[in-house]
C-alpha cells in the first residue's frame, strides 16, 4: 500500500474515527485505526463492537491496500507532523512507513482482514433530517440522561417516529427533557433507544450546517447515522423504554412566565454560595407581587427579586439548582412559561407549541 494525503484533510478523519477506539479492551485491533485503500478511494474505521465510525478521506493511492495501525500512535504522530505532504506506505513486514518533509516514521501495523468490520445495515427505514437540527436536538436533550448504569435504558435517549414528527426523551429518575420536530416528510414509525454516547460523539462530529442533511436509519439492533462521507453505527439499548406519557400533565395551579436570561443569571449567582458537597436547594417563592429566589449555605446567602407574569397561587418550592441551569441554558426562548401544581409535583418548562417539556422534580425544603 502506498497513498498520500495532506496532512489537514488524514488529521481531520482521524479525529472523527478515534471517537469510536475504546480506552480499554482485551481486543488489541480494536486499539487499531483501518485504513482501507483496496478499492477506489481511502476510509479510515474504527469500532469498539458498540460504536463504530467509517469516514472517507481525501487523498491519493499509488498502490492500493489495507493496514490496522495503532489508533493513539497514529493519531499522535500525524499531529505532530509539518503541514505538509503525508507520505504513508507498508512493507512486507506490515510495518507502517509515514513520511512528512524530513521526518520519517516506521511502526509497526497489523492485517487489516483481522479488523472487525462496521455491521451491515440495511437501508429500509430511515428518516431525514438537517445537521443543525440533529445537533439541536441532542444539546437540547442529552444533559438529562444517568451518568451511571445502574438503569441501563436511562443512559440512552429514546428516538420515535411517528409520521412527519421526531420524539426524542432523556431522563435520569428527577427529569425529562423532551424535544418535539416536524420532519419534512411522512415516515414510516419508529421506537429505539440510542446510547447517550453514541449522541455526544455523533454531536461533536456533526457540522451543524443548515442545508446539509443526516440519514439515520433503523433496525432492531442498530441505528446508522450518514452524513458528509462519515458513517456512524451503533448498537441499540434493549428494552421497554419508560411510558413518558403518564409522568406528563397540563394541570397547573401556578403559571410564570419571566425573562428566561434573568432567571438563568440569578441562579447561577446563587449557586456561587454552594460548594460541590453541599446539596442546598434554591428556594423560590411565588406571590402576587414577583418571584423571590433565595439560598442560604454554609457560605452565606441570597435573595433575589425577579419579575414575572403570575397566574394562580402563590406557591413556595424547591429546586436542585442544577438542573434548573441546565434546562435554561439549552432553551434559546427569550421569554420561558413555568407550571407548577404544588410544592411536591413535578414543575414544567415548556413552550405553547410542544417544541419542547422540561419536566423537573421539587426537592423537600
């Protein structure tokens, strides 16, 4: 094998790819980057059997071939390297030959039949659906799924399709974030369960342009997501995912509406007086004349008058912060409408349209 390539354009794929090479296996080629130029054009892979990511890369083969080359080894070195020309070649012994102005590097490689390859998917079902919108959706979304595994269906996000419209739901057991979009076409319906990781990384990956588009398509295993000359397969969480749809109400004895940049600063004042141990909620106290959010702590304390438009009771309720913050952040609304019920129901931050529902459970105070 010997091939070509500018250093920006092999640096870029490679960075694409790494997001599927795990940090630990008992697997050594799946330590390894494919790099595939046995037909008319070059794709680099890797696979950790969960994730795995195919990218094609611009450059010129001189005698076609395949090699698996050590992932972090590659990567480190191509980044070190001139912005120049990269030369890269194998020999009988499978080593790896990559050259750049004066540096010459040989390391060792492995048989690329011994790769394991992305899984087949079938190009049945599928949806449509811009990069910008894609990427919305999982910023908007993936801050609310468990960190640990003890629920293993909570650390994904389920993904249905029902004719022109995608539902995608996060929870972790003290909130739901739900986002709601229209699709340019009828599809046929879909339920599956992503893993959070395969989004994040998906996310990082994706451009964000408007006018380009991602397919995703389904099967009962896997999720395949196409887009620019990236492909991304990842396996399917297994399982019922939770009946949202219950945990959801449009009963209200209370109902804000505020500046959303003003109650986000004023939160995000308060938690300067919580220390990361400490689990203080921030109080917030609703009446006829404003909304007053207070916090006390070891440290010191706050209280804040905001301004609102009120209707219904007064109402006296506690909140983790947090997760607060985390759901003003992501709603790009100036104005955000509040409901709540009472001091223990879940409190809503949603939209009139159904874009999106922020469901956030109280803390006792």
């Amino acid at each position: 094998m010997k091939l070509s390539f500018e250093k920006s354009a092999l640096l870029s794929a490679i960075s694409i790819v790494m997001k599927a090479v795990p940090s630990r296996t008992t697997m050594p080629i799946l330590e390894c980057i494919l790099m595939d130029a046995s037909e008319d054009e070059i794709k680099l892979t890797a696979n950790d059997m969960e994730l795995g990511i195919e990218t094609k890369v611009a450059g010129n083969i001189l005698e076609q071939g395949k090699i698996a080359i050590d992932a972090k080894l590659f990567s480190e070195i191509v980044r070190k390297l001139p912005d120049s020309q990269v030369w890269i070649e194998t020999d009988e012994s499978l080593n790896v030959i990559i050259k750049c102005e004066k540096s010459n590097f040989k390391i060792a490689g492995k048989p690329g039949d011994e790769f394991s390859y992305l899984p087949y998917i079938e190009r049945d079902h599928y949806i449509s659906i811009s990069q910008f919108t894609l990427k919305e959706i999982i910023r908007q979304t993936i801050f609310s799924i468990a960190a640990n595994e003890n629920n293993k269906l909570m650390t994904g996000e389920l993904f249905e399709v029902k004719d022109d419209f995608l539902k995608v739901v996060s929870l972790d057991g003290h909130r739901i974030s739900i986002r709601n979009v229209q699709l340019k076409d009828h599809y046929e319906d879909e339920k599956v369960i992503v893993p959070g990781k395969t989004l994040t990384e998906i996310s990082k990956i994706l451009s964000g342009e408007t006018e380009k588009e991602v397919l995703i398509y389904f099967t009962s295993n896997h999720i395949l997501f196409e887009f620019d000359d990236t492909m991304v397969v990842s396996r399917l969480i297994e399982g019922q995912y939770f009946n949202v749809n219950q945990m959801l109400s449009n009963d209200y004895e209370t109902k804000l509406s505020l500046n959303k940049q003003e109650f986000l600063d004023s939160i995000e004042r308060a938690v300067l007086l919580i220390r990361e141990s400490d689990k203080k909620p921030i109080i917030i106290t609703i009446s006829d004349n404003g909304m007053e959010v207070a916090i006390r702590s070891a440290i010191g304390s706050l209280q804040e008058e905001i301004m609102i438009h009120k209707e219904g009771k007064d109402i006296t309720i506690g909140f983790n912060p947090k997760f607060l913050i985390d759901a003003l952040r992501v709603i790009d609304d100036e104005t955000v409408d509040i409901y709540m019920v009472n001091s223990k129901a879940p409190c809503f931050i949603r939209d009139g349209e159904g874009r999106y529902i922020y469901l956030i459970l109280p803390v006792n105070i």
